[in-house]
C-alpha cells in the first residue's frame, strides 16, 4: 500500500498489516517521502528511511516488499502527475487486490494527492482508507479489521523505531491502544482498526 510518508502505514494500519503478515499474505508498503525536510535537529538526513525499514520489520514485512521514495515533503501537489505515474508503475508490478490509501477526507494536502491518485491508479483494486484522527475532520467506520493483542503491540513496536518522531502525540503507546480500543468497541470486540470504504471489489462468488 502506499503512504505519504514514514510512519503513516503504521500509524493507520500497522496492526492490519501485521495480521496480514501472520496470516501469511504479501504485503507491500511504499512510502512517498522520507520527509528529510521535517527531521528534528541531530538526526542524519537519512534517519527516516532506516526508521521506516526497522518499523516495516518490526511488523513482519520482508525487506524486498519495503520500498521509499524522495517526493519533498508537502508539496506533492507540485508533483502529481510523476506521482500517479509512480503508482501507477507500482500496480503494473505488484497487482495488488487490496490498497490501503490515506482517507478521502484527510486534509493533509500530501495525504490528499496520494489519496486522489491512488484512486485513479488502482482503478481494478478494493481500497480502503486509514484512519488518521488529527487530518481527518470526518471519517466513516465502514470496515474493521479485528485485531489481537500482539498485533497492537507489533503496531506499538513498529512505531517506536521512529526515534526522530517520538515528540509526536499520536504515536504515543497509550493513544494506539486506546483509538484500537474504541474501534474494537464498535462491533463488541477487544480491539481494531477501522477504514473507510473506497472501493470494494469481490470477484468470486462461487
């Protein structure tokens, strides 16, 4: 699945996609930036893109299915159209059934480029899109992805190997845990994550 940048798959569906990883599907995970713009002072340019691959192992995925590229960090609008073909590049070579892709009402302006060109390029895929509270004014918990224990502490785990992002609130242990915990309220579960439908595709009915 694509992201904007390091850190937003797992903050948006690294319990998923460990359960996925366990339960023995590919999975694949692109980030758009390394955001070197964006790092705190003392960290090495780079620092993000080996977070990202340590946070990526962490939660199972091999390293040949871990991939970044180096759009700058907010202006992807500048850089629409090298990103769908970058997506759509990424669909002729994975041919992936399922994409996981920023809301559709994320307000973060990255977000949205990859949101809108994603729904473009992955035109014969189901997509579903994460959820993040802080960029989304409105978002609707139409699918949910029951999640255990250890897959919550995978997605805990991934997210502490943003050593140059543990400022940030929501990466937080308890704020995970608690936003999978309200998900997995709605449907009288422990825990989960929740997407918004984009697009569903369910080719064998037999």
């Amino acid at each position: 699945f694509p992201s904007h940048d390091t850190d937003d798959g797992e903050l948006g569906c690294g319990g998923s996609i460990a359960r996925l990883v366990e339960e023995g599907h590919e999975v694949k995970c692109v980030a758009f930036s390394i955001a070197e713009d964006s790092l705190p002072a003392g960290f090495e340019k780079d620092a993000l893109a080996f977070e990202f691959q340590k946070a990526m192992l962490a939660l199972g995925l091999t390293p040949d299915n871990i991939h970044y590229h180096r759009f700058k960090v907010r202006h992807f609008p500048e850089f629409r159209q090298q990103i769908l073909q970058t997506l759509i590049d990424m669909r002729n070579q994975f041919r992936p059934e399922v994409i996981f892709l920023p809301s559709l009402n994320d307000i973060h302006q990255d977000h949205q480029v990859i949101a809108n060109e994603g729904l473009r390029a992955f035109k014969k895929s189901s997509i579903l899109g994460h959820e993040m509270p802080w960029n989304n004014i409105v978002f609707e918990t139409r699918c949910f992805v029951q999640l255990q224990e250890r897959h919550v502490e995978k997605k805990i785990l991934a997210l502490q190997q943003y050593a140059s992002q543990q400022h940030r609130s929501y990466l937080s242990a308890d704020f995970i845990r608690g936003l999978a915990k309200t998900r997995g309220t709605q449907f009288e579960s422990e825990y989960a994550e929740a997407f918004e439908v984009i697009r569903c595709i369910y080719r064998d009915w037999e």
